[in-house]
C-alpha cells in the first residue's frame, strides 16, 4: 500500500504531496499553524499528548511503514478519533497538541520535540478527537507541524 490510491481505498492515510491549495488559503493555514506551535511551546506537559509506543493495530502499518513514510494517520472510530504514528527514538519522543481546525475538513497537529533526539528507530501512536466544528464525513486533510519534517495527510471519507 502507498499512495494516494492506498488512502482511497482504505481507513490508512500516507503522506500526500498532492495536496494543492491557493496562496490565501495556504497564508491562513501557515498563520494557523504558527498559533498552534505557539500554543503547544505554551503549553504545561501535562496538557500534551504523550503518545503511546508502537503502531495501531488498524492501520495495517508496522514500524518500518512509519519509519519509511515519515507518518502515518489511520481512523480509529470514524469520524471522530484518529490517530497519527510518527518515527521517533525509543528513549526520546515529541508530544502532541490538540487538533486545531485550519478548514471545514482539515486540522492542524502541532508536535513539541527536544532538538536532541536520536535517529527514529521505533514509532509512536497519538490519538487524537476530530473537534466537533469539523466536517470529517467527507474525509479528513491534516497538516502536521513542529517536527523536523512537516506532513501532509489526508484521511479518507467516512
């Protein structure tokens, strides 16, 4: 599975490079997820989602998927919980944000990571609410910010 035809056909989101939008609404995203990087760099660790070792079980991915794609974002109860797998290192991992709403069906996730981790061997799962002013029914774009790489991931429909 990869690509945008695996993302089709499956509750499994991969990274989409296709994702084309205009500069007005890009400038907004940007502005949007630089309040949600402020936000999360704000925020006591307790307010942060610490995530939890390993993959998820619906997403038919293993570890060497996450660490090949960068991410991956899988339904976990349609159309409200998702979760998002990262590659990170077993002793050192960022933390995640609340979605924040960039669209009517698209999010940011900001991450929080220490600058002095080691290379990603490992990944690590972050479940995260679709908030209620999201139209997720039709499938779900979401941008994830604060890492080294940023990503871009669509969800398909419900």
């Amino acid at each position: 599975m990869s690509g945008q035809g695996a993302a089709s056909e499956s509750p499994v989101g991969f990274p989409d490079s296709s994702v084309a939008s205009s500069s007005s609404s890009a400038q907004g995203a940007s502005t949007i997820a630089a309040e949600a990087l402020e936000a999360v760099r704000g925020a006591a660790p307790e307010e942060l989602n610490p995530g939890e070792p390993g993959v998820p079980l619906e997403s038919g991915a293993s570890v060497d998927d996450v660490l090949r794609l960068g991410a991956v974002v899988v339904w976990i109860e349609r159309p409200s919980l998702f979760a998002v797998s990262l590659p990170v290192a077993q002793d050192c991992w960022p933390a995640a944000g609340d979605p924040v709403p960039s669209s009517e069906r698209s999010l940011v996730v900001a991450f929080l990571q220490d600058d002095a981790c080691a290379m990603p061997t490992s990944a690590r799962t972050y479940r995260l609410e679709v908030p209620t002013e999201v139209d997720a029914d039709a499938g779900l774009d979401l941008s994830v910010v604060g890492l080294e790489e940023e990503y871009a991931l669509r969800l398909p429909a419900s």
